[in-house]
C-alpha cells in the first residue's frame, strides 16, 4: 500500500501524481528513475525485545542479519588467528547465490588467487590446494520449533531457542536432496572446539523430511573439496515480517565463531 490520496487539482490519475510527488519531495525521484531503480519494501520499525522475560529478540531479516552480525563481530574482536581466516557477506542466497555479489560468483575464488599473486606463489594448484585445505562455518539461520505448528517439525531433531547454536549437518528437501552433508570427522572435531571452549550448541534438521526444507550456500563452498557445515541462530517465524531469536542463542553463536576462528 503506497497512497490512496488524490493530487489536489488533478482528476487524472490523480492519486498516482500525488505519489510520485511525495517520492520526488522526499527522496529526488522522478517517474523515469523506475526504470533503474532497485526499490525495497520491508516493515517499518526497529529491532525490539520480545518476552515478559525480554530474553528474545523480535526483528525484521533476522535471516541472515543475526548470523552475519554475529560472525562480523567475532572476526573483528579475534585480535590474533593461528591461520589467515576472514568473514565472507555475500548477497541472493534466497534466490539461489547468483550474481556477482552472490556466492556462485568469483569473487572469492579470484580474492584468494589476488592473495596467492602477492606472495608470488600464484598457481592454478595452488589455489586449488589453498582452497581444499580451508575450513568453513555456513553462517545461517534454522528453523526454530514452533508449538503453534508442531506437525512441520521432527520434534526431536529441531533447533529449539535458548538451547544454543545450531549444526545443521546436511539441509536440503525431502531428507538431503540438493544439500552439503558435512563430513562427520569435521563434526567430531567442531564439537571438541566448543566443549574445550564451553559453547552451547545444538543439532537439528530444518523441519520434518517432506514437510519442511531450505538450502543455504554450503554445497557451493565445498565444490572446492573444503569442510563446510551449516550453523547458525535458530529463528522463530523464519520469513515471517517479523522474526524471532533467543539473545543467549545470539550469544553463544557469536562465542562459537570466536572460538572456531581460534582453531
């Protein structure tokens, strides 16, 4: 809904012309400018906290915003890594990872082979080892159990809030179709990181086989050979306008990240 006042003195499209001057008052828009413009509607209002308790967070876009705000922030506060490590922000993954901001793109491939160059040990194997040899968290929400619609979940394999970060081994649809399957000596080993650490965390599918399903970018990282496993925040109402995320899940994701850039 954008306007259902009339242009006073205009009896065509009237209603269409005080639009467009609102747009042109506030913004410098004129008519022509929709031809190139990359215009987003998203629910007014600011992040807020949710429960009697206040221990929730209720936001619009908490997929993705809470899991890179949380891998941002624990790459920016690791002073010192025992490996060269970095936080990968990339865009469209709702619409498959495509374009040049979107995982499916060089961008990170050439960034590395840039890397590689600088050091004067450019080789195509050499970005191929340099990859294969990396390690990866998918920074990605999943679906938290929601009482309200228990017969979309496997009860016993769902994220619930306030239990900590959520693996997501394998996603996909009708069990593991179109997904990574994480490696279960690269699990064992990421267990022992946060036990050592103290980290709370959880494993859990996103929603029942059949039922329920998503993908994340994972399987694209791990065509290069590198481990890959998904984890991330559990969310209340995912893709709902206004989602919902425990702040001690928010917590020991962030402790997690840390943690895993530690080792």
């Amino acid at each position: 809904i954008v306007g259902n006042k009339p242009l006073k003195g205009e009896e065509k499209d009237a209603v269409r012309k005080e639009v467009m001057r609102l747009l042109t008052e506030k913004y410098g828009m004129v008519e022509e400018d929709f031809l190139s413009a990359e215009l987003e509607v998203v629910p007014a209002g600011r992040a807020r906290e949710a429960g009697l308790d206040r221990s929730m967070i209720m936001a619009y876009g908490h997929d993705d915003r809470v899991c890179a705000f949380t891998s941002l922030v624990a790459m920016l506060e690791k002073e010192q890594v025992k490996r060269t490590s970095c936080t990968l922000l990339v865009d469209k993954e709702e619409i498959g990872s495509v374009g040049a901001t979107g995982m499916q793109s060089r961008f990170f491939e050439n960034t590395v082979a840039e890397l590689l160059e600088a050091m004067g040990i450019y080789s195509e194997l050499t970005l191929r080892r340099a990859l294969a040899n990396s390690r990866m968290l998918s920074s990605d929400v999943s679906a938290g159990f929601d009482p309200t619609y228990p017969q979309a979940f496997e009860k016993k394999n769902a994220a619930f809030l306030a239990k900590g970060m959520v693996f997501n081994k394998f996603t996909g649809s009708g069990g593991k179709g179109g997904s990574n399957d994480a490696n279960p000596e690269y699990m064992a080993d990421l267990r022992r990181i946060l036990d050592e650490e103290k980290v709370s965390y959880q494993t859990a599918e996103l929603g029942k086989v059949d039922v329920g399903g998503g993908g994340t970018i994972a399987y694209i990282l791990a065509l290069y050979g590198m481990e890959v496993i998904d984890c991330g925040v559990a969310v209340l109402n995912m893709h709902a306008p206004w989602e919902v995320v425990s702040k001690a899940d928010v917590y020991e994701a962030k402790k997690g990240y840390m943690a895993f850039l530690a080792n």
